[in-house]
C-alpha cells in the first residue's frame, strides 16, 4: 500500500505545474485567442442562431483539421452521436455494440434510437473497444442473414452499428475495428468526442467509420460552451444530417414546409463562433498537453504508480491524463488524499454495464474495462 507521504508528493507535483494556484481543476478551458473578438462580431452581425457565417467556417475547419469531406455543426457531442446513429441505420429494437468503459451519452444516444446496446471489452493499453473482443463476441453470438445483416442469434435482434470510444483522447485500434465491421456488415460510428487533434496511424480520429462525432462541452481539448460535431465522406450522410438538425425544413424562399420528423439539433452561430476561435488554437493546445503528459510520463517513471501512455501508431491529444493505482482501495484512498488537498481528481464513470438502465444488457466478458475501472484515475489536465 503506498503511504499518505507519497500523495502527497504527487499532489505537490502537480501543483507545481499549474503555479500560483490554490485550487488544480482537472480540466479548465483557456480562452486567450479571439474568443471575444468573434463572439462580439457574431452579436453584431445579428446572427447569433442557427444560421451564420461561423457556423460555416466551424465546419470548414472541422473538415480541414480532421480531413473529412463534410462536418456538419450540432447543438452538442451527445446529439451529434444520436444523429450519426439515426443516419447509419439504427432504428427501434436494433442492437448497437459498445463499450462499457464509456461516458454515459455513448449509451444515450443509442437508447434515444430505442436501441440495445450490447457491450465488448476494452484493450487495457488504448482502453477504447478492443477488435479482438468485439471479434470473439460475433464469432459466438451473431450471423449474417439473407437480407444481409448481422444479427444476434441470442436476442434475435439486428446488429446494426457499432461504436467503439477513443477513451480520454487515446485512439483505439479502429483500423481493425473497421475491417471486422466491414466482415459483418456493421455499420462503424466513432465517438471520438474526446479525441479531436488525435491520430491514428496518421489519420485522425473519427474519419475511419461511416461517421464521427466530437464534442466541445466545457470540459473538452477544445470548448465553445456547448457544440458538437459530426464528420463523414458521405455526401448523402452530410445533407441528411443537415436536413434532420434544422426540423427536416424543406428549402424554400418562405414556406414552411417539413418532409418528416426532424430535430433542432443545429449549433448556434454564437457558439460557433466561439468554437472557431477556440479551433485556431487546437495544435497549440494539443502540444501543450502533450508537453504535460511527457512531463507527468518522467515524474511518474519513479513512482509506484502507472502513467498512461499513447500506443504504438497513436497520436494522442492527452486530453485527461491518466494513472494506475494497484488496485480499487489504493485508488480511493488517492481520490480521497487529493480532492482533499486542492488538486482535483476523478475515477472513472461506473461502468455502463452496472447501471440500473443498461443492467440487463448482453455483455461478453469485461475483465479490462473492469480491471480498469477499480484503478484509473484522471489527474489535472488543462493547458497551461
Ligand atoms: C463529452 C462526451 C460526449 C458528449 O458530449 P456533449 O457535448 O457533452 O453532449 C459523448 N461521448 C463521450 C465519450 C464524451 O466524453
């Protein structure tokens, strides 16, 4: 068991990177860029709703930096999944495989579908969705049917996506993610809401499935108050997703008139605008937390305690920094010593598999997300 002294020697570390502070936040947003200069042009131009010249330019940066062809702007990351989930197929009573090592809008967005989701383990080392569980489980439970879908012999019920997690900014395998998907006629639908300025084999995250998504709550790498985005190359999926934001309206010069059941999914100019703002700053900041991260990575080579590290052909943006405890009593007691102590700390969420909505969901065997689960803990993280 390691000692109150040496909690309070991490502690101390970390304050010593965040200087002149009383209290360590895990993730505070920094606003130094044009941040004000665009929100007052965005208040001036009057155009502060869904339609605006920021809202354009959000998305043509969202397509430059992840290279997708098309990025639609959404009210927030967790919309922006339930739409990505509705334009690749999932409809009521599907099932949608998922990781249960998630935050919780992962599973939101499948259930707003009235669909399953059905959880896989995660790889201990990226700690997103592991190809090799996902693997196992359609070997075991599904078949491809005449109509060319897989489907669960267990539950009967259609697999239609699945939505592998790049946990706490860290890609997972999504090259083989992708191939399997592809072998069983699964639609792919990353999450990559913490993962903008990741990478994976060189590509960034969200553009190797069908479509991606990403957040910019207050707490992510890169915030407008509340956004979302979802990116994809299909030009199809793209317009669908912009005809289903705005209520389904069908362009007219005054006419109300709407061709199906649509949402007021869209993001506000005045958020865009921010979120630019923010956006000219994404390599600075990702390079700034990477800096941390290579510091944290030497302090903690010395310590009983395990940092987290990026994978081999990964670019991570080290969105939260993330430590190893031995074991469930180590970590709480560290939880405990530092929330105390002004330096603030979170474990990570409760699995999605023990919460009361999702108890009864079909799940292979969870020993990582588990293991991980009793022993991570997420240290401060914000750019400096
Ligand atoms: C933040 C987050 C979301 C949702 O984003 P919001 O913008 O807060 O709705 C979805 N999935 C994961 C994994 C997230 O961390």
């Amino acid at each position: 068991m390691i000692e109150t002294e040496s909690f309070r020697q991490v502690c101390n570390f970390v304050k010593s990177q965040y200087p002149n502070k009383e209290f360590i936040p895990l993730h505070a947003p920094v606003f130094n860029g044009n941040e004000k200069a665009y929100l007052i042009d965005a208040i001036d131009s009057t155009f502060v709703s869904s339609v605006g010249e920021y809202v354009n330019q959000f998305e043509r940066m969202m397509c430059s930096i992840t290279g997708a062809e098309y990025a639609v702007a959404i009210v927030n990351g967790t919309n922006a999944l339930h739409m990505a989930l509705i334009l690749a197929g999932v409809i009521d009573d599907d099932e949608v495989i998922s990781q249960s090592l998630t935050f919780i809008a992962t599973c939101n967005a499948i259930s707003y579908c009235r669909a399953n989701p059905v959880f896989v383990d995660v790889d201990r080392d990226t700690m997103g969705l592991s190809p090799d569980a996902l693997e196992k489980f359609l070997i075991e439970y599904a078949e491809i049917r005449d109509d060319g879908f897989t489907y669960n012999k267990l539950s009967n019920r259609r697999i239609k996506a699945c939505v592998p997690m790049h946990t706490f900014g860290f890609p997972c395998r999504i090259d083989k993610i992708s191939t399997i998907c592809d072998t069983w006629n699964i639609a792919l639908v990353e999450d990559s809401a913490e993962s903008l300025g990741s990478y994976y084999q060189g590509k960034h995250t969200g553009v190797t499935g069908k479509v991606g998504v990403f957040s910019f709550n207050g707490n992510k790498t890169v915030t407008c108050g509340g956004g979302g985005a979802l990116v994809t190359n299909d030009p199809e999926f793209a317009k669908r997703a912009k005809h289903l934001t705005t209520q389904a309206k069908v362009p007219h010069k005054w006419a109300f008139v709407h061709d199906e059941i649509g949402y007021n999914y869209r993001m506000p100019n005045l958020n865009a605008a921010l979120a630019c703002a923010q956006l000219e700053q994404l390599n600075v900041f990702v390079e700034n937390k990477r800096e941390l991260a290579s510091i944290y990575k030497s302090y903690f080579q010395d310590q009983q305690i395990a940092f987290v590290t990026e994978n081999e052909g990964a670019k991570a943006n080290y969105w939260l920094n993330c430590i190893l405890f031995a074991d469930a009593d180590e970590r709480d007691s560290f939880l405990e010593y530092s929330n105390e102590n002004g330096v603030m700390t979170r474990p990570v969420w409760e699995l999605m598999h023990r919460l009361p909505m999702f108890i009864n969901a079909q799940k292979g065997d969870l020993n990582n997300s588990e293991w991980l689960a009793d022993r991570l803990v997420n240290i401060p993280s914000s750019v400096r």
